[in-house]
C-alpha cells in the first residue's frame, strides 16, 4: 500500500514538474472534508436524519441496560437468602439477559453504523459534484482532500461550503 502511494505522489510530481516546465500556471485547491462533515446542512440534516431514526431503540437498549444492572443488583441482595436452586435459575435468568442485551446492542451499532455510511456517501457524493462544479468553474488543475500540509491560500473549502449550504 505504501508502495503504491509513493508511486501515485512520485506521478504526481512528476506530471506537476513537466507541467511548470511549460511555463504553465498551475492552479491547486484542497477540501477540508472534516469541515465538510461538520458544517455542510446538508451532513447536518443527515445527522438529524440519523437521531430521529435511531433515538427511539437507543433509549429502549439504554433502558434495558439500566434494567438488567437493577435485575443484577437485586440478585446480588438477595442471592444469600435463595435457596440453591433459585440462585441458578435466576443466574441462568440474567445471563439469557445479558447475552440478549448485548446481541441487541450489537445489531443497533451494526445497523447505526451502515446508515451513517449511506447517508454521509450521500453527503460526499454530493460534496463531490460541488467540488468539481468550482474546480471546473475557477480553473482549477488540482484540487486534493487530503495532505499533510496545504498553504491556507489553497483551501478552498469555503467556496464549496458556500455553494453546499445555499442550495436546496
């Protein structure tokens, strides 16, 4: 993998080398995409999207979270007074519970985790279109999303966010 990102940045290089050799004027724009995901509306209703949809089984998990801990303390309690046999139906009892509890745990970050995805492709998808829009229409020869380091000179993450939250 490093391999191959040496060899993308070496062609890069090279093509912006035979590209100033030519006396050309070579235009560069970098996408802070964390900014993206944090200010465009539209990955901001998409959040909202994803809290209405989800809130509802997160309180019902939360709330049988706190239930299983108060069914586990109460066993704890009264686990000296019961007799032996009841103390293993009630274990057998809470661990069915907890094993329950935690696969459905487990289903809702699966399921949360797959529709943040979806939605903040879309968001990128979009984000993308946008960014190629003031590329296109500024003259652009380059416009990166990622560097370790980028002048603030060639941020143009304000234009596209501009262009994102005003339309509809």
């Amino acid at each position: 993998m490093n391999k191959f990102i040496t060899q993308a940045v070496f062609a890069v290089s090279m093509a912006l080398i035979g590209l100033t050799s030519n006396a050309e004027e070579i235009r560069i724009g970098f996408i802070n995409t964390d900014r993206i995901f944090k200010e465009a509306n539209t990955a901001k209703q998409a959040q909202v999207k994803l809290e209405q949809e989800f809130s509802k089984r997160d309180k019902d998990l939360n709330d049988a979270g706190s239930a299983l801990k108060a069914g586990v303390e109460k066993f704890e309690r009264e686990a000296p007074t019961l007799s032996e046999s009841q103390r293993l139906n009630r274990q057998k009892q809470l661990g069915e519970q907890d094993r329950d509890f935690q696969r459905k745990r487990r289903e809702f970050q699966e399921e949360l985790n797959a529709r943040k995805n979806e939605e903040f492709q879309l968001v990128l998808e979009r984000t993308n279109r946008v960014i190629k829009q003031v590329a296109e229409a500024e003259k652009y020869d380059l416009v990166l999303q990622e560097a370790v380091y980028i002048s603030p000179k060639h941020d143009i993450t304000d234009k596209v966010l501009k262009v994102i939250n005003s339309a509809k």
